[in-house]
C-alpha cells in the first residue's frame, strides 16, 4: 500500500509540468541572505518572507511540493493559519528537509558529511503527522586537490541510502540530492566524472538499502564547470554533458530528476533546463525538472528587502522565476520570456 502512496506522490509532485520550490534553507543561511539585504535577522522575518512565498497567488499552478524547514514547518501566517494548511489549499504539497546539516568528515580534510540519521525514524514520523508527504536530505561533494575521495562519496551515498529507507518505511517520498559543488576551478570534464561516480555510488547503496527506486526523486547538480574554471560551456554543452553522464548512471526505474539550481543564476538555471527537455526530451526514461531554491527565490528576495509595501512586486518575480521554469520543463522557454 506504502508503495502505491509512493509513486502517487510522485507522479502529483510533477503533473502538468510542475516542479518543486526548495524554501528549505536552514536560519543561518536564511540570516545571512537577509544581512546582505539589510533585513532584520529575526524569527519574525523569516517567517514574514515565507509567508510572503506560501501565498503567492498562482504559485500552485507551477509548483508542485515545497521543500521547508523544521522552523517553517512549525510557522504560520499572521493570522495563526498554518503553512502546511496554506499549501495544501494552494495544491502544492508539503515536504520537509532532514538532514542535520554538512559537518567534517573525520580523517578527511576539506570534505563533509550530512549528519541526522539518530533519531530519524521519530522525526519522520512526527512530520507525517503534520502533513508532509515527502523528505530531502542533501549531501556535498567539493572537487579540489586531492578531492573528493572514495570515503568520502561512500561515507555520503551510504548516509543518503538510510536515510531513503526510513523515509520509505514511514510513508515519505525521500528526495536523495548528492550536490556536486560549483565552488572551484574544475572543467566540466572534471565535474562530469566526479558527477559520474557519485550517481553510480548513490544507487548501488540505494540498491544495498533495498530502496525502491519507482517511489524516490533524485535531486543532482547539472554537469557544470566551477565557477572559477577560465572555460564556461554554452547551454547545449551543459545540456550534452548533464543528460549524457545521467543516461549511463541513472536507472530508468527512478520517475523524475529535479536539478537544484547550486548558485546558478537565475536566467541561466531556466536556459539549461529548457535545453536539456528540448534537445533529449523523446530520450529520457524520467521526468527532467527542477527543484531551485535561489534560482526562484532571489530576484523576490532583492525586491521584498523586508518592507511590507514591496509584498505584491515580490510575488510577482517569484510567481514570474516559477512560470519560467515550467515552460522549461515543456522545452518552451526562451529570453523573450523574462522581458515581459
């Protein structure tokens, strides 16, 4: 029955060219986007922003789930209304991040493993209780000197693969999101082997865990050069090399891929997406979406600056980022778009 439950979930999250909105970021990455912004760093704000997100109009349309945050989960609008109650109502479904954050991995300078598997059965069961239908846990692999290594990408799959089981057991949708970091000067060809390896790692621990593949999401980075690498790809480039390395390493079994957005600009982030469902769609044995957080949130945010007044402007830029990122699911989005 739990399996059923599973693959409806899934198939809601993603109909009608939806995707998902990741407003998960925990207090201090929430803090420091608001200092930036010269936003009060308050529990008030926080929960001021996200009301702000949860009832943008039209949202439902676009999105299919948001992932939120334990502090989210618990907030409410002004009025007392619950988030997951405002959601719901909006057709979008609720989820939860679990993981505990990336801590250094012992034996291993420069590299990190997610913490949070104590004590994760009771949490997941609690967040059920409350609505949600469906978990992330995200894990981080940085390329560098010497980096990553096989503990590493071993000590993370394996942390991803329990954490997939007991989401299953308790009835949640687990997204799996090994992120591959942009950070650094790598080429592309670099962050497609490291990508590479860590998929095929993730699902043979996947498989160990008995995990089933029909009832998950996986939430990768695209195949990107770092940030700082003297050569940046073009969109098709990107395109080529993202679905080439994730037709060799992905089962067929799993129904949908929502890229994370990892820093890419916003504009950008739409363009690839939309190149990969243009040139590959008829190929793709899973769904090609999106799960972005900044790439969605952040020309809202810059709007907003905490002022009550900029309320409506900032849900039209969230609302506008969300449309543009479902014409890309279809393949129909162009520049022209973001000129409207």
């Amino acid at each position: 029955m739990k399996s059923k439950a599973l693959r409806e979930t899934v198939t809601r999250l993603f109909a009608d060219n939806k995707g998902l909105l990741a407003m998960d970021e925990s207090n201090p990455t929430c803090n420091k986007r608001f200092a930036s912004l010269g936003i009060p760093q308050t529990e008030e704000a926080r929960r001021a922003y996200r009301e702000l997100i949860v009832t943008t109009p039209g949202l439902g349309e676009c999105i299919g789930g948001a992932i939120l945050y334990d502090e989210t989960i618990h907030q409410g609008k002004k009025d007392g209304t619950p988030f997951i109650e405002v959601l719901i109502e909006a057709g979008i479904i609720p989820g939860i991040k679990v993981d505990a954050g990336a801590k250094e991995l012992a034996g291993h300078p420069g590299e990190k493993v997610s913490e949070g598997l104590d004590g994760l059965r009771g949490r997941l069961a609690e967040y059920s209780k409350m609505g949600a239908r469906f978990a992330k846990w995200r894990a981080v692999i940085a390329i560098g000197d010497g980096i990553p290594s096989w503990g590493s990408i071993e000590a993370n799959a394996h942390a991803l693969a329990r954490y997939a089981a007991l989401c299953q057991e308790a009835g949640l949708v687990p997204i799996v999101e090994p992120e591959v970091l942009m950070d650094g000067e790598h080429s592309l060809e670099q962050c497609y082997k490291v990508t590479d390896e860590l998929l095929r790692t993730v699902f043979s621990q996947l498989f160990a865990q008995r995990v089933m593949l029909e009832g998950m999401i996986l939430k990768p980075n695209m195949v990107l050069p770092g940030l700082a690498c003297i050569r940046q790809e073009t969109v098709d480039e990107v395109a080529d090399a993202t679905v080439n390395c994730f037709l060799r390493a992905v089962p067929a079994a799993v129904p949908a891929i929502a890229f994370l957005s990892g820093g890419q600009a916003a504009e950008l982030a739409s363009a690839r997406l939309n190149a990969m469902n243009v040139r590959f769609k008829s190929q793709l044995p899973w769904a090609v979406a999106f799960s972005f957080s900044r790439a969605i949130q952040q020309p809202a945010l810059e709007l907003w600056k905490g002022q009550e007044a900029n309320v409506s402007a900032a849900q039209q830029a969230l609302y506008h980022r969300a449309l543009c990122n479902q014409a890309a699911r279809r393949g129909e989005y162009d520049a022209a778009m973001e000129k409207r």
